[in-house]
C-alpha cells in the first residue's frame, strides 16, 4: 500500500513540475538574446533572458523591417512584471501571453522589472511569429 501511494506522489509530483520547464532543446530551440541587446530583424522564433534583481527594471530594445504578428509568451515567472512600450509612445502593453501585430520599422522596448520581490529571478520572453495577415489582424500595438 505504501509503495502504491509513493509511486502515485512522485507521478503527481512529476506531472505538476512537468509544465514549468521550456521544452525546445536542442536543436529546436529558439535564438536566445540578453537583456540590454538591440533585436534587429530577428528569426521567427526567439527569446529574451531577463535576470531581473529587485528595484533594478532591465530592457530589451526590439525592431523588425516587416509588418508581422507574434505571439509572446512571458515564461517561468508569473508574477514578475513584465511589459512592452513604443519609442514613439508612452502607452504600456503587459505581456503574459499574447498575440500582437507589430509595426515595421518602429522600435519596441520590453522591461522587466522585480521591485516587489528580495529574490533574483530569470524570466523568459518568448516570441514566434506567426502566419497571420498583419493588414487584417485585429490586435495591433
């Protein structure tokens, strides 16, 4: 009976933990950029890595040539604060998981910031583009 509970504990354990990792390895995975790189015409798949230490907000600048929609996804840090902002304006976009038509030639700026918390964390923005018209999709920033 002890064996079977034991074994049942380590596969909830296993099933919970199990969505908390990034699955592309390997030769899948996505370009990774630093905070404080400029992004400049980027794949269609990449991710930013934000070491965010407490009141110390860090940045991404990004900026592609073509009209495009993505998805982004803010990954392994639920409760950091994390967000894009237009060069040209002061209007701020939360990112936890969205899609979004971003214009050509217009830089983005994506912070992260970790002010209410004492501990170091590592948050991944993860950004795919996606096959969708760019003219006709609804959702633009």
């Amino acid at each position: 009976m002890r064996l079977k509970i034991t074994i049942g504990l380590i596969a909830v354990i296993v099933i919970l933990f199990s969505g908390c990792f990034d699955r592309d390895g390997g030769e899948n995975a996505p370009y990774t950029y630093t905070m404080n790189e400029q992004i400049i015409n980027p794949p269609d798949s990449f991710r930013i890595v934000m070491n965010l230490r407490p009141n110390n907000p860090v940045r991404t600048f990004f900026e592609d040539s073509i009209n495009s929609v993505w998805k982004i996804n803010k990954q392994q840090a639920s409760n950091r604060l994390v967000w894009m902002k237009r060069t040209d304006s002061s209007e701020r976009f939360y990112i936890n998981q969205d899609t979004l038509g971003l214009k050509a030639n217009i830089q983005y700026q994506i912070f992260g910031s970790n002010n209410h918390y004492e501990q170091q964390r590592t948050v991944y923005v993860k950004f795919i583009r996606l096959p969708l018209d760019y003219e006709t999709f609804p959702n633009k920033f």
